[in-house]
C-alpha cells in the first residue's frame, strides 16, 4: 500500500481574529497555507476569521489552552499578534501591558520550547526604537522605548533572542512602522470603533461616525507643520509575514526586520488623499500636539525587501486610504 503524503502541519496564529491578525489569516488561506487561531475575542470578531480556519476562544497566556491547541493540531510555527496595543493605555496600566504582552509571549515561547516549536513569526513595533531623531530608522538604531507598550514588547524580541541557542527557536521580528487602509477584497478591516490611528479616524470623521478629526499639531519641524508617518497597508504587511514564515520553514535564520515603505507622509496629505479619493471633505479642526508624539518616524525597510524578496503591491496611500474608506463604509454605522 502506498503511503498517504503527510497533511502539512498547521501554523498557529495568536489573534488571529484581530485587524492585523485577521489580514494574515486571509493571506495564509489564500497561500494554501493551514492554520488555527486562538484568540479571546476581546477586541477581535469571530467574522475576521475566514471560514476554513478553526477558531480556539481562549486567552494566548493559559499554558493548558496552548497545550491542547498544539496537540490537537500538530503545530510547528507561531505567529504572536495577540497582545495589547494603545500607547496611552499602557502608560495607564502598565502591569497590564507586561502582563498581556510580555508575560503572555513567556508562556507561548515556554509552550515551544516544550512541543519543539522552533518558528515564530514576532509582531513587534517600531514603538521600540523611543524618541529617535533618525531619519530613516534602520534595524540597527538602538532600542530605547519611552513607554511601556514599546517596553513590553522589546522584553519578548529579547526573550526571542536568548531563546534561540538554548532551545534552538528561531524568529522573525517584524516591526510595524504605521499599519492601515484594509483588504481591497473586504473580508476583513479595523473594526474597532473607538480606534485612534489616523487613518481609521479620518475615515470616520468623513462618514459623520465621529466628531470632526483633530490634527494634533501644525508647528513640527516638517515642512507642513504636521507630523510625518510611514504608513504602510495591512495587506503589504501581511504578505511579509507569510514570507517570514516561508524563510523559517525554509531553515532561514532568525530575522529583525522594520515593516514599512521607507517613505512618509504628513497628517495633512492624508487628510488631502482621502478627500480626493473620496471627492469629500473631512472635517478637521487644528489641535495641539499630542504628548509623545515625534515629529518624523520613517522606516529604513531595505532589509526587509532584501532578506524576504518582499515586492509591495500596494503601497500608494491613495489606496490605503481607498481601501480603509470602503471598509468603514461597509460597517454598521
Ligand atoms: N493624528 C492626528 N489626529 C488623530 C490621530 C492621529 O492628528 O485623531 C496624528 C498623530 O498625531 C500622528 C499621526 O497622526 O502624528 C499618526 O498617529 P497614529 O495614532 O495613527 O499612529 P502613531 O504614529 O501614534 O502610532
């Protein structure tokens, strides 16, 4: 009798029904690759989920919730999205910021160390490299967080790092730079209403979803007076972490790479794209500067597209902006 090809082994993504999570999901499915997700729906949807992906409800720190979704589907890869991510929220409630982002990645690297698991794909975030003056930022500009959200995150890039020749883990390190817009095919988008990234909240603003949209400052050192960003579309970020993925399984060697474009853009040419795509006008009020914001984050992302043969597809921000657009307008309002 002939053998039967062995099923390939599942991937398991931590938040997978989250805004970023969910567009990597979509990414693997559409790459014939299997994957299971857990996640506490917290801030997730079960619709983010696609369909062909088994859905575990449960919290990423139980150990006893990760043994039984590792065993049960013969997992040999990890992507770690669950986590929590407001700045101000962490300068709040900083222990709850260690706890879900920092103590929980403890337990799930615990997890593969134990099962054998030697791949994990790492959403990290560009909150690690604090206050720097660079322009572009490169992977190689010292981390130096100014809040706990970037901390907590920094504490599992090292953790990552000290785990890889005691028990043989290797790891991608993505780290976002300005993650937005959503998937032009409309499965899935950034859910959550009360959301504070630009993008999402200029689009609500746009749709009468909110109150007008304050542009915290117009006195940076930038040649419009308003803060430069480098944003970069949920879908171009989802596809480098199917190829983070591919490069482990392929024996790569554990990678830090920044997650961007390379290339910035004011508060208000987001604000003067998304009327032009939209022919509407958002309305806007000119605000002070938000506490703890830089006036220019700017990705150095060469690595990124020399080390993964990473090739954006859509990284006009006409079309972040067009995409995020259609997505707000598909919610309920
Ligand atoms: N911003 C703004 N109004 C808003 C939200 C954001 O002017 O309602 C500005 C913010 O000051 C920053 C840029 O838009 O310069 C991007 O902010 P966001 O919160 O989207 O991401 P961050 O760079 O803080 O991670």
């Amino acid at each position: 009798m002939l053998d039967q090809p062995a099923a390939p082994r599942r991937v398991l993504v931590t938040g997978g029904a989250g805004y970023i999570g969910s567009h990597v999901l979509h990414a693997l499915t559409d790459a014939g690759i299997p994957a299971v997700t857990i996640d506490n729906l917290s801030t997730g949807r079960r619709a983010a989920v696609p369909e062909s992906v088994p859905l575990v409800e449960g919290d990423v720190g139980s150990a006893d919730l990760l043994d039984r979704v590792i065993r049960a589907h013969d997992v040999d890869a990890v992507m770690h999205f669950a986590g929590s991510i407001v700045v101000p929220e962490s300068v709040e409630k900083p222990l709850a910021y260690y706890r879900n982002n920092t103590v929980s990645s403890l337990t799930l690297l615990d997890a593969c160390a134990r099962f054998g698991i030697d791949k994990v794909v790492f959403s990290s975030t560009a909150a690690v490299y604090g206050a720097t003056d660079r322009v572009p930022i490169d992977e190689d500009t010292p981390t130096a967080p100014i809040n706990p959200y970037g901390a907590s995150k920094l504490m599992t890039e090292r953790m990552l790092r000290d785990a890889e020749p005691a028990h043989g883990l290797r790891s991608v390190i993505l780290r976002y730079f300005n993650v937005a817009g959503a998937d032009p095919a409309g499965r899935t988008g950034q859910a959550t209403p009360t959301a504070t990234h630009l993008i999402k909240v200029a689009c609500q603003a746009l749709l009468g979803r909110r109150p007008a949209l304050s542009i915290f400052g117009t006195d940076y050192p930038t040649p419009d007076g308003t803060c430069i960003r480098d944003y970069i579309h949920v879908s171009d970020l989802a596809e480098a972490h199917v190829l983070a993925l591919l490069h482990l399984r392929g024996g790569g060697e554990s990678l830090t790479l920044n997650c961007g474009y390379g290339r910035g853009a004011s508060v208000l040419e987001v604000v003067r794209t998304l009327e032009a795509v939209s022919g509407e006008t958002v309305p806007a009020t000119f605000a002070d500067r938000r506490p703890g914001d830089p006036p220019q984050l700017v990705a150095g992302a060469d690595r990124i597209r020399e080390r993964l043969g990473w090739v954006p597809k859509h990284d006009r921000l006409d079309e972040i902006v067009r995409n995020a657009l259609a997505w707000e307008r598909s919610l309920p309002g």
